[in-house]
C-alpha cells in the first residue's frame, strides 16, 4: 500500500468506480491491486484500505500494550473514519 503520500489516505472517489463501489470495490488491498494498478487507487484515493491498516495496526498495539502507539493510532483512525463519512471525501 503506498505510504508516501498522505493526500490519498484521506479520500475515495467512489464515482470513479461506478454506482455501486461500495459493493463492488476489493475489500483487501492486494486484491484491490491486483484489479487496479497501484497509480490508479493512489490517484482516485485509498482510504477504505488505510482504514483497515490503521485497524491492524492499532490491535498489534493493543497486544503489545504499546500505550503510545495506541493513543497515535486510535487518534489516526478516528481521524480516518471521520475523512469517510465527509461527503466531499468520498
């Protein structure tokens, strides 16, 4: 999953995948790669992927009782689940 830029993690352009993305659209990032080339999810956005990631993330840290990595990443997703529910983001 691209890391680099931050911009993609924020949004979905869900209208560039049809009227039902939300149905149709890979659940998990490969294989949403192996539908889509890399540069095509990155320009059109990869939150509902990233979403996913911050949650895997954040329950390593619970397991590891890494209080600071789960103070940042419950803020992070919080943050991510905020960006989908904003119209203009997806």
């Amino acid at each position: 999953m691209p890391l680099k830029g931050k911009p993609p993690r924020h949004y979905i352009d869900l209208d560039h995948y049809g009227d039902s993305a939300w149905q149709t659209l890979p659940r998990y990032w490969l294989d949403a790669e192996a539908e889509y080339t890399t540069d095509t999810l990155t320009a059109y956005g990869i939150l509902p992927w990233h979403l996913l990631r911050v949650k895997e993330q954040l329950t390593d840290a619970f397991m590891q009782k890494d209080i600071k990595s789960i103070l940042r990443l419950s803020a992070d997703l919080g943050h991510r689940v905020g960006d989908a529910h904003v119209p203009l983001h997806c």
